[in-house]
C-alpha cells in the first residue's frame, strides 16, 4: 500500500472469548477475506496492516489472542505494550460479554488505561443480549461501542479507524 516509513507504530490487541469473531474480524480487516475453515485461535497470531489516517502513516501490529480460559495465564503478557485494544462479544451468547471486566483487568494491568473498542460482533444474527443492558456496562466503563459483522463486513474498517483516532487523539495530546 504505502512503502514510506510510518508516523507511528501501535500494538493492537484483541480480547475476547473463543469462538465471537476476533480472528474473523482482523482477517476481513487486514486481508478483505475471510477464511472458510475457520479454527481456534492457539496463542496469538500476529498481523499487520498500515493505514493512513489525518495525514501519517500508522502502522497497526494487531495479536488475535485465543479465547480460551487455558490462555487466560498468558493474556497479561500479550496484552504488554498495547496501544489500543478491541473487546469482541458475540450479540447471540450473552457469557461472552459478561466476561468483559476479567478481560479489561488483564488488559490494564499490563498496558495501563490504553483506549478501548468493545465490537458487538455478528450483528446479522438475532441478538441474545438486551441492548440497554450493552449500552449501561458500555456507558460505566467510558468505552467506545461500535456493532460489527465481519460476516457482512459492518463496520469493521469503522471499528479499527476509531480505535486508531482514539490512540493518535491520545498521543498527540500530551
């Protein structure tokens, strides 16, 4: 795409349980595909992407961490360094957005108060999760709330771009 240097680097990570749709969203994202046989994500797989944004160059190493609970000894290592972080839940399994705060804590204990993105993921399918309840949890934590298919490709590119305003915002602030 861009074969300059980029302005910025940032370490962007995706937490949530297995099976919500980070992998599918990093992959609708960074490739424009989407892989028909899809599997569970074992550790954390690296991908990179640049994008250009309010004229610099960002250059987003994204980890798709596993969801699994015999990762979650891991997720505090992987989450080190983060510039930003996406939470995925699935609208159609309730459990995978209770389990929001175990993920944050994770995430700040070992960034610190990096900028957050929760993805409604699967947004073509009928929600299980009432979206006042959504909208409160959200609201509490000061996160930013974008719903997402990466099925349908529904605000995946949107999703990453305010996460990257929200990291330059931030750094360009201080």
């Amino acid at each position: 795409m861009v074969n300059r240097e980029p302005d910025f680097v940032h370490k962007l990570v995706f937490l949530g349980e297995s099976g919500v749709g980070k992998t599918s969203l990093v992959e609708r994202f960074v490739y424009d595909s989407l892989s028909t046989d899809m599997s569970r994500t074992i550790g954390a797989v690296l991908h990179v992407k640049k994008v250009e944004f309010r004229d610099s160059l960002h250059k987003l190493v994204i980890w798709d961490l596993g969801g699994q609970e015999s990762f979650s000894e891991l997720r505090e290592q992987y989450c080190a360094n983060a510039s930003g972080a996406f939470f995925v839940f699935d609208r159609t399994r309730p459990e995978t957005f209770e389990k929001l705060d175990q993920w944050l804590v994770a995430l700040r204990n070992a960034a610190g108060n990096v900028p957050v993105v929760v993805c409604e993921n699967k947004i073509d399918l009928q929600p299980a999760i009432m979206s006042d309840h959504i909208h409160a949890e959200i609201a509490k934590r000061v996160l930013k709330y974008i719903q997402t298919s990466a099925t349908e490709n529904i605000h995946v590119e949107m999703a990453f771009l305010e996460l990257v305003r929200s990291i330059h915002d931030r750094i360009t602030t201080k």
